[in-house]
C-alpha cells in the first residue's frame, strides 16, 4: 500500500472517462504552422519557429490574437485533439535552387558567393576580431558568412551599440597583428556614429577598420523584394525604426517579442549574398580581408 496515495498525473479528468483507454502519445516532428496545443497552460497557437537554448530545443507558438510564447519540445502537446510528443523539425531537404550561384565545374559554393573549401577541423579562432552593432546584424553576418569566417577562424562579436565602441578597444588593444574589424550602421559623415569611428581610428591606427553601411538598421540592408516590397517603409524621425516598421507593415510590433519574431521572418527571406544590398556586402568582404591579411594574427 503506497501511504502516499495515488499518481496524481495518472488520470486527465477532462480527457478520460469511465473505463476509457488513455490516448498513447505518438511523436511528431513540427512544422511551420503546424497547430499545437500546450496541455498545462492551455496555450494553443501556431508554430512559428524552434530554436535551440540552454540544451534543448523550444518551439514558439503564435495564437489568433498574434500573442506569442514558447515552450520546450518533447511531451505535453496535442496536436487535431491527441496528444503527441513534439520532435524538433526534420532536416529540410536541398532542393535545386535554378538561380543558385554554381561554379562552371560544379563546386559547392557557400552563401557568400565564395567556393567552399573541403570540411576540416575546427580552428582555433585567430586574436584578431569583427564587431557588430548588435544581435541582428550578427545573425546575418553568419547566416551569409558563417562558412567562410568558420574556415578562417574568426570569431563575431556584440558590441550591444556603437557607443560602447571605445571602451571595448581600450580592453581589446588593437594593434597591426592583433586587429579589430567594426561594422557599423547607419555611417554617414557628421553623424554620432561617424564621430566615433574618427575617434578609434585617430587612437588606434592600422589596427582598426571602422566600417558601415548607409541603413538606419541592418534590416534594410536585406533587399524589400524578398519580403513582396518595392522599398522599405519610411519610418518618421523619432520613431523607432524596428517599431515603426513592423507597425508599417502590419506586423505585430507591441513588444520586443513581437520584434525579434519580425526578424526572424525577414532573415527567413535570405537565401544567400543575392538577398542582400551591394552596400552592405561589400563592407563586410572588406572587414574579413581586413582581418585575415598575411601575419595578421
């Protein structure tokens, strides 16, 4: 006799009836829009993505009213009223892209545009570094780059804004071996940004490269036809410009959820180098050259 008492979670009151068999879960592996149900809280929404964080895996779903919340895969869900185990999504199959940049021999070519080198060890990753304004812009820089900065060891790094720029190279030390490589947004002269990178280069010399693009922020580096645009929204002054253009284009935009959705599904529209405007391609090749010269570290 057990003095504890029953298994409290081996009867579902609203699921089983008198005699009734219990449903046995079946494993799924999700989908983009695929509806599920979270049992404990209720929540039912569309799966709008999986990501991996602290070890496992977390579908975020996305209700009618477009609220959004995640939740760790496994069991607990049920999917057209039985109950499933939620597996992360299968490995997408290749398709043939006809517009894919091919080399005439037929070599694999990564998503910057360059031939990719056959699969070896991992690098010890150099001394020397690139820097970017924020998360978004590190997310693209690897979605497009990843590959070639794996193949030569360099590593990306936040600078969570331009304006920590001075204090994170007074700690790094640039020097003509051991360079920083800085990506900048929205680098027009006289702007706040320009100062700045006038102020790293008269301090550190051949040891930094302050780069950027003309874009307010990276989103509009991504090219509007990927998302059915002719031109990006024009955003007032003053508004914020991920904000405002969510709101723009009728996306949920009430919260910083609502803004890291919106750019998940603008960085879905990027296929490779082609997605991207020329002005910021160039800028980056620009940084990974700067940064990988011969007995540079």
């Amino acid at each position: 006799m057990d003095p504890y008492g029953t298994d409290i979670f081996s009867h579902d009151p609203h699921r089983d009836g008198p005699g009734a068999r219990r449903p046995r879960s079946r494993e799924v592996h999700v989908e983009i829009g695929m509806v599920l149900e979270d049992v404990s809280t209720g929540f039912v929404g569309a799966v709008i993505g999986v990501e991996k964080s602290g070890g496992m895996h977390v579908v975020e779903l996305e209700d009618r009213r477009g609220r959004t919340r995640s939740f760790p895969l496994g069991g607990g869900f049920w999917l057209e009223g039985a109950p499933v185990i939620a597996l992360p999504p299968l490995p997408a199959s290749p398709s043939p892209d006809p517009g894919a940049p091919t080399t005439p021999g037929g070599r694999k070519v990564t998503n910057s545009g360059s031939i990719a080198a056959p699969r070896g060890p991992a690098r010890v990753a150099r001394a020397s570094r690139i820097w970017v304004e924020g998360r978004h812009d590190a997310q693209l820089v690897e979605h497009v780059w990843g590959d070639d900065l794996a193949e030569a060891g360099i590593a990306v790094q936040l600078l969570e804004g331009v304006d920590h720029l001075l204090d994170v190279l007074e700690v790094f030390g640039p020097s003509d071996t051991e360079r920083a490589g800085i990506l900048v947004d929205h680098l027009v002269e006289g702007s706040k940004e320009w100062r700045i990178a006038r102020a790293a280069g008269q301090r550190w010399g051949g040891g930094v490269l302050v780069v950027g693009h003309p874009f307010v922020d990276v989103w509009q580096a991504v090219k509007p036809a990927r998302l059915g645009l002719s031109e990006w929204p024009h955003v007032p002054r003053g508004t914020d410009i991920k904000h405002g253009t969510l709101e723009a284009l009728g996306w949920p935009h009430a919260d910083q959820a609502d803004i890291a959705q919106g750019w998940r599904r603008i960085l879905s529209t990027v296929r490779d180098y082609r997605d991207l405007e020329p002005a910021l391609l160039g800028r980056v090749e620009e940084l990974i050259d700067f940064v990988t010269e011969p007995g540079v570290r």
